[in-house]
C-alpha cells in the first residue's frame, strides 16, 4: 500500500466511501496507485496536478484539458501532461502506462472538486438567505417573483466570448442545477475550449451582494468579519490621540426629503450610513459618533481622512438611490453637474487635541480648537463638497497625485471663522480654506474658460479666437462658500470674463533680507486687497509676482499707487512692473495651489515686457497683432500719464510690442 505522501493531490480530504472508489478505479485499469515509483523508474515523476495548480486552476479544469475531443479541437496546444512530457526526457516504454495512470487521477481530482463545489453552492446559498432580509436587497427581490415563486434564487448569466451562455442557480434543497451549455468552438476551437474548461470549474454562482453587513457596520464589509487577517489587524488598532484630523459631515436638506419621503428616506439613510462606514474602515477611521445623518469621525493623518472624504464622494454619487430621493430638489440627478442622490458636506481640520472616554458610551470623545474649527469649515460647505484648512492640505500637499487620485484643488481665500472673547481680548480664528473634488466629479476649468482657435470664415490664414462654451464641460461647481466674512481672494474671484484678462508680473530686485522680504509681500496683498475690485495674486515666487485684474487702468493704478509707497519706505526703487491685457487659451486651479493658473502668449509678453523696465518704471506692452497697427498711447484717466518709450522685438516674442511708460500726473508735475 502507498503512503500518504504518494496520494493523489484532490485538494480535500474524502470520506472512507469516495475514497474506495477512487481505489476501485485503479484497480479496473490493472495498477496501483503510484506504480510508477515502484516499477522499472523509482525516481520517476509522478503525472498528477500539484496543489497550487489545483488551488488556482481547479482540478475539473484540468481534467477537461486531456480528453480526446480538446485534444483534437486544439492541435497546436495539447493537453498538459503532454507538454510536460516534451519539457523532460521519459523512457518511451513506460510512457503510456504514466499517461493513463495520470488520467484516472486527474478523474478523481474531478470528483473531489464536485464535491467541493456542492459545499460552496450549500454555503453560498446560506450567505444569499441571510442577505435576503437585508432592506437593500428589497429592489433585488421584487424584479425576481416570477422565479421565486418556484423556489429559485436570482439566476446569474455568465456569457462568454465564443457566444456561450451559462444559467446557474439554486433550488429548494440546494442542490445545484445546471442548464446546458452550447459552445462554438468550431470558428475558434482554441478559445471555445478554453471557456468550455472555465465554466466548468468556476463558482457556481456569484451574487451582486451589497456589502456591508447590516449586523456589523461598524466592518467595512462583511467578508472581513472573523478573518484572521482583519483580526490581526484590528488588535493594533486604536483611536486617534494628540495631533489628529476631525471630520464633521451632514447631508444637505435631510429634513425637506424626511418631510417629502420618509418611507424612502429610511432605505436612503442606510445606503449613506453603509457607505460612509464601508469608506472610513478603509481608511483607518474612528467613529467618534453620529447625530441623526450626520458624522463626526478622528484619523490618525490627513491623508487618511482627505482619502475617505474623496473615495465617499464617489460612492454616494453612484449609488443607487431610491427614485422619490432622486426627484427632490436636494437629491435629483444632475448629470452635468454630476450630481446625484444625498449631497453630504464634509469639513476636515487638523490639529492638536484633548481626548477622554466618555462615561456613558466608553468611547473617545476630542475637545479643543480643532473640533470647533472643523464644525465650523462644514458649516460653510454646500453639499456634495469638501473643504479642509490649508494646515491641513499642507500635511498632503505633496502627496496628493500619487495617493489621492489626483483630485481637483480650489484656493477659497482666507476666511473668518469666529471669535471668542474674554474680560481683555478677543481671537479671531481665521483660515484659509481649500477645496477638493474627486478626478472623476471635477469641472474642467481649463476646458471651459478662455479662447480657443477656429478657422477663419472669410478664407484668410489667420486663425481667430472665439470664447469656449463652457455648458458642454460636465463636473460639479459650486457658488462662493459661506463664511462670516472673507479676507482674501479666492479662485473664484479670479477674472475670466470673455476669455480676456490683465496680467501683471512685478520684479522685486535689492531686497535679500528675509524679513524685509516678509514685510513688503504682506504690504502688497494688503494693496491688493483695498482695491475694488480686488486684484488676484496668481503666484509669488522669491520676490517675483504674477497678478491678474480685470482692467488695464487697474492694474496701472495699483503698480502706480505701489511704486509711490515703497518709495517711502525705501530709499531706492525696488519694484519693476510690466503689463499686458488680451486673451488667454485657457485658465484653471493649479494642480498642488489651488491658485488660478493662465495659459497663453499674453503670459510670457507680460514677463519680457516687465524684464525690459527699469526698476522704479511701470510698464505698459501693446502687441501689434489681432488688428493694432498704430503706437497710440492708452488712456488711463487724468491722474495718469502715458509716454511711448519705443517700439521693441522682445525676446522670443514673435510680434513687434510697443512699450508705454507710466507715472502719476503729480508725480510728473513734481519733477519738472
């Protein structure tokens, strides 16, 4: 009698019956079970399946490989005891013996691997009648009567590309049926045998399973519940202490769609609470408690909880809401603004906080500034939006491309939060505030706003520029957040208007002290901020400015009124200004600043025309191209005097550019 070690591989241990029957079918074909050890070839090896092919390929599927018609369908690849015949040196004597001897127990391989697939189908079966109960699998249930009625479950249809299809499912005793299958191998024997062999070895049935366990939310889903693996996880796991990231989320009008639908509001209110525990689970999130729709969560880094914020977004605008949800104001399905269902509002501050247990619950609760400033940046969220403090962006900003799936970034400015006040002083707690889109929700800014080139009409080769239609750009905008009141300028203040803007690039030169440096940065945001209306800071970079107005004469006054100023401060000029307006191509956030970003000639015109003053000059460029021929001076008002410096080839500017310098009215008075 062979040893255990000389077994054939079934994946499975077989009861005393099973294994008698696989013992009466060698002994029909006159051998033992491992002759080929024993005869003429002690070290021979043996032809059978090794447990990880069997694990990974199935045992059934093998087996199917080595009958006489695949064999014949597929002439160019036989079966794999052949191939792995030609891969080593046999004897041709003993040959046909070990082919036979690895067929039979490639047979009983396959009737340890029915065995094994009736356990699979028993417990499938159990899990799909636990699932039954679950409220999501309501809509399931009902579009299955006619079939339920009979005792079956929802049949899933495999087809496969040879124009096979496959029906499975389960009856009353749960015993496993199966329809025939019709393949076409004749066109492509190769590939229709390959899925003939697939379908024979696959699950037999795989439901569209909601994942969460209505039992066990607090799991991400239910297939982690009781893994060792989870558990082993689990046990290292602890709620968040010291510096922290607080979330504050709610859903947007809850109480309008609990008073027009309550019945669905119920099945929609476990979808939201499903997923938002399914998502922060995946994220090593900590559920400090809920307050009707609403969630206040703890992670141990802000990109854990920026992930969770993003990945929510995606899963609450595509999942399937109830359709009474989907025809209220605070619900309905948007596509082009992509939105669709509960529009949740998140706020995501990081800082340092102050934690104990509660006495009630025995979970850990946070106080502290960081607790009450992210409450505060939710409530300034509309929904389907996420902001966050720029301490918080700070934290991931470098990371947010390789781990967070390259979201859209807004710049909102700096805001006022609130204040608190004691018998001497008041704090003010003020933030700045950004945004976060998920990839696939976001709104191209840069394909919507600007020019884009077309062909002329009147057969010249001028191209001409004509504004984009943004109404064809799909994504989620949102208006202005709100806040007690904003100190800075934000994306949405930038100007765009007819796809025309004043770009104006300021040189800052003799300035190397760094808190000098500091002192006149805060004096020009302060500038521009007391102009009406404000200018925008696109970029500041070591004493180089890019700025955007909305005017020429603005942005003139404003390097004018600048210029005067400092000039008081310092004995020397410092500041070289020069300027442009005309069309960019194209405007949006930029990828890790969230600032508004121009593309286009007007920004490299603006640059050489700001490198050609002097220092203490502001500069005026007017590039002869789109129809300007002559040299006239602009007009910026009586306080402004225009003169013609001259007409200049710029450096890598294709065009001639003629370069107007400008002083205040009384400046020049002065110095004459």
């Amino acid at each position: 009698m062979s040893s255990n070690r000389n077994r054939p591989s079934m994946g499975m241990d077989m009861n005393h019956h099973e294994e008698h029957l696989r013992r009466l079918q060698y002994s029909v074909s006159g051998m033992k079970i491992d002759d080929s050890r024993s005869i003429d070839r002690p070290n021979a090896i043996r032809m059978r399946p090794s447990k990880r092919s069997t694990r990974r390929y199935g045992s059934a599927r093998m087996a199917a490989s080595c009958n006489e018609g695949d064999k014949a369908n597929r002439p160019d690849v036989n079966c794999w005891h052949d191939r792995r015949r030609r891969s080593l040196s046999f004897d041709e004597d003993d040959y046909e013996r070990r082919h036979l001897n690895a067929y039979h127990r490639h047979n009983s391989d396959q009737m340890a691997c029915s065995y094994q697939k009736e356990t699979a189908a028993s417990t499938d079966k159990a899990k799909f009648d636990r699932r039954e109960t679950h409220p999501q699998r309501q809509k399931f249930n009902n579009t299955d009567n006619s079939l339920r009625s009979s005792g079956r479950s929802k049949l899933t249809q495999y087809s496969s590309v040879s124009g096979g299809t496959e029906w499975h499912g389960h009856d009353q005793q749960h015993q496993h049926k199966k329809t025939t299958v019709q393949y076409n191998t004749a066109s492509n024997p190769i590939t229709g045998s390959y899925h003939q062999r697939f379908a024979s070895s696959s699950r037999y049935v795989r439901y569209d399973t909601f994942d969460d366990d209505a039992s066990r939310c607090t799991m991400a889903t239910s297939a982690q519940a009781l893994r060792p693996s989870a558990m082993k996880k689990a046990k290292g796991m602890a709620a968040p202490q010291g510096d922290v990231t607080i979330i504050f989320t709610d859903v947007q009008g809850s109480t309008s769609l609990w008073e027009a639908c309550p019945t669905d509001m119920k099945l929609a209110q476990d979808i939201h609470d499903v997923i938002m525990r399914q998502c922060y689970a995946n994220h090593n999130g900590y559920e400090i408690t809920t307050e009707g729709d609403a969630f206040i969560l703890a992670f141990h880094h802000p990109v854990d909880a920026l992930a969770f914020a993003l990945e929510a977004q995606v899963k609450l605008y595509e999942a399937d809401w109830p359709k009474s949800i989907l025809k209220h104001d605070d619900g309905k399905d948007e596509p082009m603004l992509k939105f669709r269902g509960f529009r949740v509002r998140f706020g995501v501050h990081h800082g340092h906080t102050q934690s104990k247990v509660h006495e009630m619950t025995r979970r850990t609760i946070y106080s502290g500034d960081t607790m009450k400033i992210a409450k505060e940046i939710e409530s300034m969220c509309h929904g389907g939006q996420i902001l966050c403090s720029m301490e918080t962006w700070i934290a991931v900003s470098g990371m947010a491309e390789r781990y967070l799936g390259r979201p859209q970034i807004l710049d909102c400015g700096e805001h006022l939060l609130f204040e608190t006040s004691d018998d001497a002083t008041t704090t003010k707690y003020i933030r700045r505030i950004i945004q976060l889109v998920p990839q696939q929700l976001a709104f191209d800014f840069f394909k919507a706003r600007g020019r884009i080139e077309v062909p002329p009409d009147d057969g010249t080769d001028t191209m001409k520029l004509e504004i984009k239609n943004s109404s064809l750009v799909q994504g989620r905008l949102f208006p202005p957040i709100i806040s007690k009141k904003q100190l800075t300028t934000g994306f949405l203040n930038a100007p765009y208007a007819n796809g025309r803007v004043t770009i104006s690039f300021m040189y800052c030169k003799g300035v190397k002290d760094a808190n000098s440096q500091e002192m006149i940065a805060k004096f020009v945001r302060k500038q521009l901020r007391a102009m009406k209306p404000p200018g925008y800071e696109c970029q500041e970079d070591n004493g180089c400015w890019m700025l955007a107005f909305d005017r020429m004469a603005a942005a003139v006054l404003f390097g004018l009124q600048l210029v005067s100023e400092i000039g008081k401060l310092y004995k020397n000029d410092i500041f070289k200004i020069g300027i442009v307006t005309g069309p960019f191509t194209s405007m949006g956030p930029h990828k890790t600043t969230g600032m508004a970003d121009y593309f286009g000639p007007i920004v490299n015109r603006a640059a050489r025309v700001a490198s050609n003053c002097e220092l203490g000059q502001v500069c005026v460029g007017i590039p002869f191209d789109n129809g300007v021929t002559g040299a006239d001076p602009p007009d910026f008002g009586p306080k402004v005097n225009v003169r013609l410096d001259g007409i200049k080839q710029l450096k890598g500017i294709s065009v001639d550019t003629a370069i107007f310098s400008c002083q205040l009215v009384q400046e020049v008075s002065a110095y004459y």
